[in-house]
C-alpha cells in the first residue's frame, strides 16, 4: 500500500521537466495539478514562467489539462487564459478525473505523466489510475487548510519511507 506513495520521478519543479525528455520517452500528454504545483496556493493567475512552460508544451504537441480539488472559480480563472482544458472538485485522489481526462484526451495511461507536490492526492491518485507520477517540491511551504493536515500525513510517510530506504532524493 505504502508504494502507490512513491512517485516515479521526483524534480524540484514543473519547469524542470522539459518537453523534449517527455517526447522522447514517448509521453504525449500531462496531467497536472494547480495549486503549489504551478503556482503558489494563493496566487490567482499564471506567472510569465507558467505561461512560457505551456507553449513550450504547446509547440512539443504534448497537451496538459490541469486537474484540481479546489473550486471552479479558482481554476477557471486560472486556466481559460492558458487556454488549457480544466476539472475543477476533481476529488483526487479518487481516480474518476485522471481516467475521465485520459479518455479526453483521447491517449493511453502510458503516454500521461501526472504531476502534482502532494503525496495524498497526486501521487497517490496518479498511481491508483495506472499512469506515471512526477513529484514537485511545493512552490510555498505554506498551504490552504484542508492540505495543512494532509501535509501532517505526508510528512509521516515521507519520513517512514526514508527510513526504509525507499526515497533516495533530498529534502
Ligand atoms: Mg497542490
């Protein structure tokens, strides 16, 4: 159970990973999450670095829809000048939205990466639907409230799998 915790790959940003390395691995599509992933929890819209980061996306064909637990108001304003398909309550880590946006965009679960900073719904929701999971480090330490306790619970996992010798990157 503790292993659908574990992230596939684990990079410090979303602007670490880069179009061309997906393309070649033969990855056609990301789902991503909003808040702290791409931008930080209370920051409402894209910043010049996301913007760049989706035509970069955009140019490689690689197509990303952003899939988030907070509200519709939050990630439609986020979203719809990227011109970015969206879910909003998408009630990750349940794996309805990752497979129903898989279905959307019309590709295999080996050709989506999911990227998100939260063991609990991210990584967790990710590996539950079958695709491969890339963690980011938080963009803020700071959270919303909801993700404050969930961070309480990843913090406890994340320390019993140092232990164990399963997480080999660095804090
Ligand atoms: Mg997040």
């Amino acid at each position: 159970m503790l292993k659908k915790f574990l992230p596939n790959e684990h990079v410090k940003s979303v602007f670490d990973i880069n179009p061309e390395v997906l393309k070649s691995k033969g990855i056609k599509g990301i789902i991503t999450d909003l808040d702290n992933t791409l931008v930080a929890w209370d920051v409402k819209d894209a910043t010049p670095e996301v913007i760049e980061w989706f035509k970069q996306m955009k140019e490689n064909d690689i197509k990303v829809t952003i899939i988030s637990n907070n509200k519709q108001e939050r990630v439609k304003v986020f979203s719809e000048p990227l011109e970015t398909p969206f879910v909003f309550s998408a009630r990750k880590p349940l794996s309805k939205a990752f497979k129903s946006v898989a279905k959307q965009m019309g590709m295999k679960k080996e050709e989506i990466v999911v990227i998100g900073d939260q063991l609990l719904t991210d990584v967790l929701g990710g590996n539950f639907a079958g695709f491969y999971t890339i963690l980011v480090v938080p963009i803020v330490q700071t959270d919303g409230k909801i993700t404050k306790i969930n961070r309480k619970i990843e913090r406890r996992i994340l320390h019993y799998m140092r232990k164990k010798g399963k997480i080999t990157w660095e804090e």
